[in-house]
C-alpha cells in the first residue's frame, strides 16, 4: 500500500522529526536490521536508502520485518480507544458472533472501525472475530472431535457456513483434515496475527499467517510432496515452533530491535 502514502523523502523527513501525525498511518520498515517502527519511535534514525515506508503493520509483516521492542508497533493502544476496547471484548468472549448492528449498538461507526482496523492489523474486526470463532473450532477439531462439534465450538449455527469459512481459510473441508497423517498441521495464536503450522514427525514445514490469500496454495503444494493429505495434531516440531513463538513475543528470545 506505498501508493497510500506520500513519496519517500516526505516520509523520511516525518521521521526525523518523529511526526506524531503519522501514528497510527505509516510505518518505516528498515533493510539493515529487519525490524519495523513506528515513525515516532526513540530509537536512531537509518539512512533514507535503509528505509522502506509501509501505511499498515500487515505490509510490514508481509514484507517479513519484526515489530521493534523499543516502541512496539502491535500494541493496541497505538490503535486507538475503540480498537483496544473492541479487542478487549473480543479476548473476553471469542465465540461470540458479532455484527455491524452489535458496533452501532455499542457508539461506533462501522466504516470508521473497519479503516482503524485494516490500517492496524490489515482485516477489519468482523473478520477478526470470525477468525478467532474458527481457531476455536480448528482446536476442537485438532483434539479430535467431531465436525458437528468443532462447528458448534466455533459458533457456527450452519453446518454449510461453517464448511464455507473453513474452506476459504484453508482451501478444504474441516471432513478433509483427520488425525494420524504424514503431515500434521497445528494453529497457533501470537500477538501478530494466528498461524498455521504444519509439520512432520522431525521437522517445521510451514508457519503461515492465518488468512493470507497464499495459505491454501501452499497446504495443496505440501501435500503434493507429501503424497498425502494434511491431517490435525501435535508433532514436536509443532511444540518447539509454538514454544519458541511463545517466549519471542514475551521478550526471552535473543535479538531485540
């Protein structure tokens, strides 16, 4: 999304000046140390041919640069009052099925959530809310229970509804993924965004944002290699990668920005 953004140099200098204007609108991705800031953050400024400028933390993450601790881009409160409120509700009830009459209902405009959200976490929060009601049935459903009941778990009153979001999320049925296969896949939630993990008994075959348009590719591609389908469960694999993510984003993991 640069186009959204003015050219290069104006963002450069709104970042030497640390221009709080563009909280919140822009972020500054950097070449030399991979990591990603806020324009007002108090660390020391790269030269303009180190910098890249980004009007939304999903660019950053997709351009595959970390959030930096000094100033901690995700932190909702850079999002705003409505957003942290609204992921507060979220965090408190995630099978609720929310609405745009339950926002209204609530002293929000909808059109204005649905920019601070894309701008902040690059899906609106209606989408959000569904994908954390269908982590939840991916979870019954990983422990091995039944379609009917990851369904349920999720939220979903239609049986059709919740084939049809499972599908657009994964590229499959939930009926497609069983336990006990070559390749198992694993979701796991970090503060960035929820991942799909997918690996074998020795080894991490992929670790992927959750809704991003290349994800149901990339499962078709593993199975191809595989000669098999992709099932549902835990390898150790799966619990390093879910560990380590863990302990990264509590601050214990080595490096820092």
């Amino acid at each position: 999304m640069l186009s959204d953004l003015p050219d290069h140099a104006t963002m450069h200098a709104a970042l030497l000046a640390r221009d709080p204007r563009w909280e919140g609108r822009a972020y500054v991705c950097v070449a030399t140390t991979g990591i990603f800031c806020r324009l007002t953050c108090p660390a020391r400024k790269p030269l303009p041919e180190n910098c890249s400028f980004h009007a939304t933390v999903a660019d950053c993450l997709e351009a595959g640069f970390r959030p930096c601790k000094r100033c901690r881009p995700l932190d909702r409160e850079g999002a705003g009052p409505a957003v942290a409120e609204l992921m507060a509700a979220l965090e408190a009830d995630p099978g609720r099925r929310w609405t745009e009459r339950d926002l209204i209902a609530a002293g929000h405009d909808p059109s204005t959530l649905r920019r601070a959200f894309r701008r902040h976490f690059g899906m609106t929060f209606l989408e959000m809310a569904r994908l954390r009601r269908l982590r939840e049935g991916f979870a019954a459903l990983e422990q091995g229970g039944k379609v009917i009941s990851a369904q349920h778990e999720a939220g979903f009153e239609s049986a059709s509804a919740f084939r049809a979001a499972f599908a657009r999320l994964l590229g499959r049925a939930p009926s497609d993924l069983r336990q006990g296969q070559l390749l198992l896949a694993s979701w796991i939630a970090t503060p960035l965004g929820d991942m799909i993990a997918v690996a074998s008994a020795s080894h991490l075959h992929l670790l992927e944002f959750v809704g991003r348009k290349a994800l149901p590719a990339e499962l078709r591609q593993l199975e191809r290699e595989a000669c098999g389908p992709i099932g549902l469960g835990r390898t150790g694999p799966l619990e390093q990668a879910a560990a380590e993510l863990a302990r990264y984003f509590a601050g214990e993991a080595r490096g820092s920005g």
